[in-house]
C-alpha cells in the first residue's frame, strides 16, 4: 500500500512536472497566438530574424537596432535575435517568408547577400521581397584602391595596364558583383582571382603583393586602408558611389572628395557612360550599397502593428542617442524610413529585364555560373 | 610598450573587471565541458550583453571564456573519449585510455597544469609579436598556405596506425566530406541533394563529435561497465603535474606549434591538437602513444591553449578570425565600438595590452578552478555505461543541434556517427578523416588561387619547396618507421 | 559476424561511395569540379587496391582456416534502434516529452533502474534542461506538434 503511495506521488510529480514544462515552452513560443487587438506591444516579444551567424556585420547591425527597436515602439516590446544562419542568407530568409507567422511579432533583417539573389531571381530564391514592408534601410559604401607605385603615371594609363592588374575577391554574386562591373564599365583588364575567404584576407592579398587592386567597404576602409594611404603604400581610385532618388550615381556622401567612376569615365573618354553595363552597375550600386540592409515585415501583418513599427522607426531615427552611436555601426550614413524608404526600395530592385539577362549572361561568361543552378 | 604593459595591468586588475573576467572564466569552463558546446555557443551567448560596455570590461568577459574553453573540454575528452569541444579531440587518443586504467586524475593534472602553461605561452607570444605582426602575417602568400595545409594532411598519415591505406582513404573521407556545400572558386553547390542545409557545408563540431562521440556511447552499453576497470580512483593530480614539469621540452615545443598555427591565418586553429600530438608521437622517444602514454595528453593539451593566444593576432590586427569563436568576437569589438585592424596597436592598444593579460590570468584561474573540480567529475568514470549513456545521449543531442540549429545537424550526426563507429569495430583509424575534413576547404581554395594568380609559377617558390621536402621526409619517416616498428611486431612476436 | 567480411562489405560501401562521388562530380561545372573530382578518383582506386588486396588475404586464411573474429551485430543495432527511436520522438513530440519519454523507458528496460530512481533522474534532467536552455539561451530541435 505505502509502496503505491511513492508511485502515486511520483506520477503525480511527474506529470505536474511535464506540465509546468510545456506551459514554459508555449511561452516561450507564445509568439505564434499573434497580436491582439491592442494599440500597442506591451508585454510582446518581436522576434527579429538575422539569417546569418551569429557575430557577422549584419547581425552586429541587428543586435545594435534592438534596444532602439525596444526603446521606440509603443509599448517597449522585448526584441530578440535570432540566428538562422545557411545558404549565404537564403536559407533564413525562406524560412522567414514561408513559416513565420505574419502577425508583426516577426521582423527580418536583409542585406545585399539576398537582394541581389532576389533580383536575378536565384532558384533556391523562395521569398518575394515585394511582400514584405520595409521598416528601415541603411547604406553602406565601398572605395577601390590600389598600389601606389600604379597610379603614379595618372589615371589615363593606369585605365590601359593590361595584363598587371590582379583583383582579390570572394565570390562574383557577392558584394564583388559591384567591383567587377565597374571594371567592366571602365573597361579596365584585371584579372579577378575569386574563392578568397573574406573581406580581410584579400586585404592581406592586396598588402602583400598577391592582388593590387582592392575594394574595402566603407568602415573596413577607414580603419585599416587609411593607414596604408598615408603611408604612400596604396592610393584611392574611385568610391563605388551611392544612387540617389533620380536614379543617378552620386559622390558617397563618407567620401565627397572621391570621384565616381561617371566621372572618371567623363574625364578619360569624353563622353557620358552607357549601355548595358553601366545600367547593370547603377542597377548593383542601388541594391547593394544604397540598401545594403533592410529591416522588413510580412505584408500581411495586422495593419495597426504595422503602424506601430513605423510611427517606432520615425521615433527612433529622431532619438539623438541613435544618431549619435550609430556613427561606428552604421558607418555615418542617414537610414531611410517611411515613403523616401518606398521609393528607393521601388528603385533598387525593378531590374529591367535586359538588364537582368546582361548580368546573368556577363556571370556565365566570365566566371562559368549559371544562375539557374544556385 | 612595457610602460603601457604596466598601465594595462593596472586596468585588468581592476576589480570592477576582475569580476566580468571570472563571469567569462566560469562560463567558458562550462561551456567547455559540456560536449557538443563550443566557443561559438559561448560567445553568441555572451553577444546580447556587450553591446555598449566599455571595451576592458568586455574584453575580460570575452577572452575571459576563450582562453578556457580549451582548459574545460579536458574533462570529457579524458574521462568518457568524448570531446568537450572540437579543440581536444587529440587528448582522447592517450586521455582516455589512462583513465580506462584509473589513472584519469594524472591526466587531467597534466592536462590542466599544460593548458595553463600553453596559455601563458600564448599569451606572451601574443605580447611579443605586436610589433613584428603585421610584415609577418603578410608574409604569407597563397602557394604557401597552400603548402601548409598539405603538411597538415600529412599528419594524418602519422596518425594512420597500423594501416597506412587505411588511413589514407579515411583522410580523403574526409576530403570528400569537406567538399560538401559551396565551392571556394565558383558559388556552385556540390553534393547537397537539392537541401538548402547541405550549402554551408557539414558544421566541424557535429563531425567531430559524431565521429568520437557516437561510436563511445555505443562501445559503452555493449560492452557494460564503467570506464575506468579499476574500482578505485587514484588521485594523481601533482603526479600529472609531475610528470609535465619532467616533460617541460615537449610542453614547450607544442605550446610554440599551437602559437603558430594559430597564427598562420586562414589554416583553422581546429587541427592544432592533431598536429602537436603528431609531432610529438614522432618525437618523443621510446613513446607508447595511444596506448595510455601520458606525453600524448600533454602534447596536445599545451598547444590547444596556446593557440588562442596566436590566433588572436591575425583576429585582431587584420579582421580575419581563425575559428567561429573569434568571427563571433569581431562582432562583439564592433558592438563594444572597436573595430580590428592597425588602429589596435595604436590608439587602442592599451585594449590589446589588456587582452594580453585578461589571456594570462584567465588560463592560470582557470586551469586552477579546473584542478579544484577534478575529484568531484573524475567519479564520473566509475558509473556503468548504461547509467550514464542515456544522460549523455541528451546532451550530445542539443548540443549537435546548435550548429546550426538545423534538424539537418541531427541526421549528419547520426549518418557520420554511424560511419565512426563501424569505422571504429573494423579498426579504421578516425584522427585522418578529421583533418581532411577540416583541411578541404583551406586545400582547395589556396590551390585554386595559386593556379588561377600564379599558373604553375607558384611551385618554384622557393618557401614552397622547402615545405614539400618536409613533407616527404615526414611521409617517408613515417613509413620507415612503420616498417621498422613492424619488423619489431613480426620477430617481437616470435 | 566475422569481421572480415564486414570490412570487405565496409570498403565495398566505399568505394561505391567514392565513384558515385566521382560520377556526380562529373556534372559540376569546371571550377568547382577540380577537387572533388581529384579525391574521388584517389578514394575509389585506393578503396579498389585496398578491396583486392582483403579480398586476397581473406582467400589465403580460407585455405588456413579459424582464426577469425567475431562481431557481435544484434546488440549495438539494438541501441542504435533506441537513439534513433528518440530522435523520432523528438522529431514528433518535442524535445521535453521526448526526452521524458525515452529516459524513462531507457532507464527502466536497459538500466534495470528502479522505477522510482528512473523518475527522479527523468526530473532533474527535465529540469536542467530547461535550466540550461533558459540560462545558455539554447534552441531546441523543431517538432510536428510545435511543442
């Protein structure tokens, strides 16, 4: 009998304490019952998505957003993180287009590694960016420089070197997209060496001699290129530039003195850039470096959460703490919100359909990608 | 430099920081010891609570839990053959055997009294090469690197054991596994089935854990009884101590591999142990590796702490991190408003000075806190398989799932951990598919690039040679030796 | 089963892995094939003379007779069984339930515990889980039931 007891307690211990359990993870999971009714997200927890490691520059931006994110929305809801890293940012994207739930407790962070794979419409491409409504977008820059002892003849004959002039780069649909076709528009000869591991390491390749023609983004380019300048070991080229709301290439405002390879190309050829290359660049230069990250929700979100995250990001942009610390992570460029966002996003990614092909024909021939392939 | 040495030292002391420096110590002994969470889970867990701390108090709590972590991942290597964290895989080839024999207390004496000295030695390196670093690290162009990881495949021919062929083709295994996901040269994707998890390739720590982990737990329950045959736990620590003082060469010499591969960017700190207990194997006289030698812990015990210390410099000075750990610490200089490169060893170097020193008090305090928590884990070694097996089974499981998060992390776990445990029953040796699979991805870039930059020019480097004639004599030193010891096996037996 | 042959079945599932590899391989485009295509083709010839070179020593020992060795399969696939059963379990149930689950029954059937001390144990470790996963901030392995 008193045997039967301890059973009786223990089941009793057991279940209640199974119990306990699953209410902590529906809890923790509580996101999924969607937003009320409410005006506010008091006592909510967002879930922001990052699909990247852990530590990489767009979860450094992400996790630098959420308590300007929490500060701002009305009714301080918690933001938390969350990693899904894979696929070079595809993998967490998909997921967050196709098994999220759509009820403005789920924001995403994009950056150029999946809009450039949207716009030339990858395979493995499972989320539509027209549905999503963007809250936030911040630029970013890059500059190109290169060995001193080849720019000392002038730009001219730098432009003709053929042969001499190596490129270190990562991968042809990254970030080096950008670079190679302002070579292309240039017309410049180099000679691009591709599968590096980063952005660091092609900087060593550049230092020590392996590449000498290199492009830095726009913070890396400040804190560790600027030496190598005043030193006289590397020269600035050109900065990759910024699009602005006419669709033109404009000087990056964190480089006014640098020119814009429009205007090295006026200088050198006479006569304005065209044709498709140079529609391709302006195409890249607007999906990759004037919205280099987004912060998006569903489109189908409650229509009151989604004010709510816009009346947050018009607080937040105004919030002089914001301003004031973002100049590290944010490299010093204005973030776009609310309709001036709209049209940038309308702008960046309706690629015309010649241009498209272009750049997936440009891919295929000079690095042997099919597109339909990745 | 001494000067601001001085300065720095003042500022760690601090007791304000002491204090995040011991929060980092304990979380990176924890994370250490528990199997299947490494470095990367550590540091993404500490991420959230940087933003905007001043960077020495930062700094403490981050490298605080780095320069444990490979101190903490001693206890399952030795007391059940599991690795703590991808950092120690070594130290069960000669851990785990001595604490089958009861003697795991010598061993993790040793092992602590090592990663304390490595550490230290990794910090003074670190200290030493500021102002060397940087016409250092560019030194190194691609044919070289390329070279480098072929002297790492090499060693996995030392590990081979008896059967040379067998080892070889467990190395290209292991090539093959490292193939998997994206190409280094082209963004094409090989091997993945059409899955989105196969792009990134298979993540370092659920191989390494399923390849030793796995097949454990199995041999575990099969064969009954606890690890250690003997009932009696001897207490052995200051022996283990003993006997790394009597070995301080050894310890010396690993500590000074660990700092350079650390140090060598691009190569992944994740073969480290092999190649310092490679090296020692190859080394020490009248050795018994992988038999219970108590050299095999100490080897790669000293060079997986020194590593850090070493790998730091590239991480720091260059933006180029060596391992997941460091990609993770990047991330949170930017977060604390630092960012890596030359402007650390100018304006922010009182920063790195005290990281210098954060890297030294943390592997002595650590290596301590270790020591004081060998008697009450060690008991573990006495519990039957079938106690402890299922506990372990759960905690191998979340851990695995934290690669990548991914229940893809799950299925190659158990694929790859299959594979090593019927590679285990048939005496294929694992330490090769191990290295190769780390090595792939390095191998095949550095060869591309120096193809594709250099087309065949790239062999008459004359560094490049000097690296191939090493790696023939190692291959042929080690056949000979094979040969030798065999001849030894064939009239010994008789 | 003797292990002889299962080392000759081992390296025959090798090699087919390696030419299947080599064969995939085949239709990667030219520069991400190079290295792939390099260590199959090393794999499957090195598992081909290592397969021959068994398949001859196993044929002299057959003249010999004895002395092989035996390797028990039923029991290590029997606990093979158990963790896959409880990855399925957590695939439908969820961690936690699953966990619960599969230790109870673990504990009870292999560890020949008592049915008391099984529970405590399932507790505690229930417990520390959720300890663990709120303290490390630790993700758990999505299920059907979305528990």
């Amino acid at each position: 009998m008193n045997l039967l007891k301890t059973f009786y307690v223990y089941f009793v211990l057991i279940f209640t304490c199974f119990f306990l359990l699953g209410c902590n993870t529906l809890e923790a999971t509580g996101t999924d019952q969607g937003n009320k009714e409410g005006h506010s997200y008091h006592g909510e927890t967002i879930s922001f998505i990052v699909p990247f490691q852990a530590g990489g520059g767009t979860d450094v931006f992400a996790r630098f957003m959420t308590p300007y994110f929490s500060k701002h929305i009305e009714g301080e809801p918690r933001v938390q993180v969350e990693n899904i890293p894979g696929g070079a940012s595809i993998t967490g994207t998909n997921e967050y287009a196709n098994s999220r739930p759509s009820n403005g407790l789920n924001i995403l962070t994009s950056s150029a590694s999946s809009h450039v794979p949207f716009m030339l419409e990858q395979s493995s491409v499972d989320y539509n960016l027209d549905n999503f409504t963007p809250l936030i977008g911040v630029p970013s820059g890059g500059v190109v420089y290169t060995k001193a002892e080849l720019a000392a003849e002038g730009m001219e004959n730098f432009l003709s070197l053929e042969n001499e002039l190596f490129y270190a780069g990562i991968s042809p649909t990254g970030l080096d997209l950008v670079t190679l076709l302002s070579f292309e528009v240039l017309e410049m000869d180099v000679k691009a060496v591709l599968g590096y591991e980063g952005r660091g390491p092609s900087r060593v390749a550049f230092e020590q001699g392996e590449s000498n023609i290199d492009f830095q983004t726009t913070s890396a380019y400040k804190s560790s290129v600027e030496d190598l300048v005043e030193e006289g070991r590397a020269v600035p080229l050109y900065s990759l530039g910024q699009i602005d709301e006419n669709g033109d290439l404009i000087r990056d405002p964190q480089f006014p003195d640098l020119p814009t390879i429009e205007e090295i190309y006026m200088d050198i050829y006479g006569e304005e850039p065209s044709g498709a290359a140079w529609d391709a660049y302006k195409q890249t230069v607007a999906a990759s470096y004037t919205l280099n990250k987004v912060i998006w929700v569903h489109d189908d979100a409650p229509e009151n959460s989604k004010e709510l995250l816009r009346n947050g990001m018009e607080k937040l942009i105004k919030d002089s703490n914001f301003s004031a610390d973002s100049e590290e992570i944010l490299e010093g460029y204005d973030t776009y919100i609310g309709d001036e966002l709209n049209k940038y996003i309308e702008q960046s990614f309706s690629i015309s359909p010649e241009t498209k092909k272009w750049i997936i024909d440009y891919l295929q021939h000079h690095f042997d990608i099919d597109i339909k392939k990745l | 430099m001494i000067e601001s040495a001085v300065e720095a030292l003042f500022i760690v002391l601090d007791p304000s920081r002491l204090i995040y420096m011991f929060l980092g110590i304990c979380i990176g002994v924890v994370v250490g010891l528990l199997p299947g969470l490494s470095g990367t889970v550590g540091m993404s867990l500490m991420l959230p609570f940087v933003f905007g701390l001043e960077p020495y108090v930062g700094m403490a709590l981050l490298i605080g839990m780095i320069a444990v972590i490979h101190t903490g991942d001693t206890f399952p290597s030795i007391l059940l053959g599991i690795p703590g964290t991808s950092g120690s895989q070594a130290t069960i080839m000669d851990g785990f055997p001595l604490s089958k024999k009861g003697e795991a207390s010598r061993a993790m004496g040793a092992a602590f009294f090592c990663s304390m000295v490595g550490g230290v030695i990794g910090g003074i390196a670190l200290y030493l090469t500021i102002p060397f670093a940087r016409p250092l690290i560019t030194s190194f162009s691609s044919p070289e690197l390329f070279m480098l990881t072929m002297l790492g495949l090499s060693m996995a021919g030392l590990l081979a054991g008896k059967s040379p062929l067998k080892g070889i083709i467990s190395g290209i295994l292991g090539l093959l596994i490292g193939a998997v996901g994206s190409a280094p040269a082209v963004p094409e994707y090989r091997y993945t089935f059409d899955t989105l998890y196969l792009t990134q390739g298979v993540s370092l720590p659920v191989v390494a854990m399923a390849i030793f982990a796995f097949p454990i737990i199995i041999t575990m329950l099969t064969d009954k009884g606890s690890v250690s045959s003997h009932a009696k736990l001897q207490s052995g620590i200051l022996k283990g101590v003993m006997d790394a003082l009597r070995n301080k060469f050894l310890v010396f010499r690993s500590a000074v591999i660990g700092v350079l591969i650390g140090f060598i960017p691009g190569l992944g700190g994740s073969v480290v142990d092999w190649i310092a207990y490679g090296a020692g194997q190859k080394t020490v006289k009248d050795n018994y590796f992988g038999k219970g030698d108590i050299r095999g812990v100490i080897a790669p015990e000293s060079a997986n702490n020194a590593k850090e210390g070493g790998s730091l410099v590239p991480t720091l000075l260059f933006g180029i991190p060596g391992s997941g750990t460091t990609a993770i610490l990047l991330g949170g200089l930017t977060l604390m408003g630092l960012e890596a490169g030359p402007k650390m060893l100018s304006a922010d170097l009182s920063v790195t000075l005290s990281i210098v020193w954060t890297l030294v008090f943390a592997n002595v305090f650590g290596a301590l806190l270790c020591m004081i928590l060998v008697r009450p884990i060690s008991k573990i070694s006495l519990v039957p398989g079938e106690k402890i097996v299922p506990f372990l089974l759960i905690l191998l499981v979340v851990g695995a799932y934290q690669s990548t998060m991914s229940w893809g992390d799950l299925i190659v776990f158990v694929i790859i951990g299959l594979l090593g445990y019927v590679m285990t029953i048939l005496d294929w040796p694992r330490p090769p598919l191990l290295i190769g699979f780390v090595l792939a991805l390095p191998a095949e870039r550095y060869y591309w690039i120096s193809i594709e930059r250099y087309g065949w020019e790239w062999i008459t480097n004359p560094i490049v040679i000097v690296l191939a004639c090493v790696i023939i004599v190692l291959l042929t030193g080690g056949t000979i030796m094979k040969r030798f010891s065999k001849d030894y096996e064939n009239t010994g037996g008789v | 089963m003797n292990k002889d042959y299962l080392n000759l079945i081992f390296s025959g599932f090798l090699f087919i892995l390696f030419t299947l590899a080599w064969i995939e391989a085949l239709t990667f485009s030219k520069l991400g094939q190079f290295f792939p295509l390099y260590i199959s083709i090393a794999g499957s010839i090195l598992t081909f003379i290592y397969l021959l070179n068994q398949l001859l020593i196993i044929y002299k020992q057959k003249k010999r007779e004895g002395n092989e060795i035996k390797i028990p399969l039923w029991q290590p696939l029997k606990y093979i069984g158990w963790i896959l059963g409880y990855l399925l379990l957590i695939y439908i149930g969820g961690l936690m339930a699953a966990t619960a689950i599969f230790l109870i029954l673990f504990l009870i059937f292999e560890s020949k515990m008592k049915f008391v001390s099984a529970g405590i144990s399932v507790i505690c470790v229930l417990i520390a889980v959720s300890l663990l996963s709120s303290a490390l901030d630790i993700y758990w392995p999505t299920n059907l039931l979305g528990l």
